[in-house]
C-alpha cells in the first residue's frame, strides 16, 4: 500500500491536455484541461505539473511521440513509475465495445463514465469537462487499478 500522500498523474498527452490526480485510495483528487499552446511550453510545463503534484509517484500516459516524451522522460529522471499506454487498452477495460466502436462514441462514453468515477470520488463536479480531461480520469481509474491502488472496479463504475 502507498503511503497517505501518494499520488498517480493521468495525463492524456497532447499540447491540450487532460491530467487527472489520483489517491492511494483509488479515488480522484483533481482533474483539469490545460492548453500548452507549443511543444516549448509543453516542456517547461511538465516540469511545472509534475512539481505541482503533491507526492506524485506514478505517471500513467496516454499518447506518444513529441507530445509524451516529455512526460516520460521527466517521469523517468525524477525516478518514478511511469507507464505509456494506448487509449485502446483502458478503454477496452472501461467502456464497453459497443459503446466504443468510433472515435465519437469512446469519447461520449468516456464523458459519462468520467462524471460517474468524479461523483464516487467526491470530487468536485466539473461546469463543463472537456474530452481530453474525462479521458485522463479514465486512464486514472485504469491506471490505479493496473499500479495495485484499487484491487478492482467498484461495482458503480464497471462497464455494463
């Protein structure tokens, strides 16, 4: 079991990104979109993220090439764990194959099941959200599952 302060980071990678923050606990801490506007900003700003986290252990990040090697190579220089993964792969975890067989579908399945997952958590409910933030509260969910955090789904929050 992590200790108390133990945090995981989601990041779906992009220069607009999601980032979620979860606990040992398994439930949501905070959640946001942000604009990085330029793979210069993008850089300094994982910088800023990852030393705005409050006792970040873990990074779980969805995407590849320009827009997550800074996440992985900060991740990894600082000595945490840090996973890469498809979208494909939570998703196939989370949201049903009928509910994902578009693009536009996974992503409005991915609204839904991300304000279910904020409301289980107690965290605050969002004025709007943004895809790329509910995609990063689900390779959260996912994430502290895979990492051990939660031993399971909580029934509320299983596709189906």
């Amino acid at each position: 079991m992590p200790p108390p302060e133990a945090s995981l980071l989601a990041v779906d990678a992009g220069l607009r990104a999601g980032l979620a923050v979860y606990g040992p606990d398994g439930r949501l801490r905070s959640y946001r979109s942000t604009n990085f506007g330029s793979p210069a900003r993008l850089k300094a700003g994982v910088f800023s993220v990852l030393n705005g986290t409050p006792g970040v252990e873990r990074v779980v990040v969805e995407g590849g090439g320009t827009v997550a090697d800074p996440w992985i190579r900060e991740a990894e220089r600082r000595g945490l764990g840090v996973r890469q993964v498809h979208a494909g792969i939570w998703r196939e975890a989370l949201i049903l194959s009928r509910d994902r067989r578009t693009g536009v579908d996974a992503k409005q399945q991915a609204d839904v099941l991300a304000r279910r997952v904020i409301e289980w958590s107690g965290a605050p409910r969002p004025t709007s959200l943004r895809h790329d933030a509910a995609e990063a509260i689900l390779l959260g969910l996912w994430g502290v599952v895979a990492v051990g955090w939660l031993s399971e789904l909580p029934p509320s929050l299983r596709p189906g």
